[in-house]
C-alpha cells in the first residue's frame, strides 16, 4: 500500500480552490451592491430631463424618488434629498 500526503490530493485541493473562488465572488458582487445604483437611478437629473409631479417611497431603500423623464421620455429615478421618508 501506498502512502498518503498528509497534504490532501489535488482533487481535494482544487476542489477546496474552487469554493474559495466561488465565495470571493460571491462576496464581491455583494458588497459592490452596496455602491452601485439602482436600474434608471440617478444622482441628479441629466440636461434635458423633465421633472414629474410623481414620488414614491422605495421599499427596499426606505429612501424618496422623484420620476423625471429622459429626452426619449424614459423613466428615471432621482433622490429627493431634502423630503423624509413617506
């Protein structure tokens, strides 16, 4: 019989890599959540937009939106800094 590293084998090694890869990654787009903007939200409005009489409370930020429109009459999400939550 043969002797066994005490090490592991490389099946186990790579297999150890791959779920370390997969929870870097993981953990990388979690945290870069944090940072990035929501889908259509802005800091301020672009030149051109037009401003709506529409605000709504964002459930999942607890945060107010103003809707403003685009130049190709898209939606657009700006924070209205200066209101508290509804």
């Amino acid at each position: 019989m043969g002797r066994r590293s005490s090490s592991g084998t490389g099946l186990e090694l790579a297999v150890g890599a791959l779920i370390g890869l997969i929870v870097i990654v993981v953990l990388g787009f979690v945290i870069a959540s944090f940072f990035v903007r929501r889908h259509r939200e802005s800091t301020h409005p672009g030149p051109g937009w037009r401003r709506t009489d529409e605000v709504f409370n964002d459930p999942s930020t607890n945060r107010v939106m103003r809707v403003w429109l685009d130049e190709s009459g898209e939606r657009r999400y700006v924070l209205e800094e200066d209101r508290p939550a509804i």
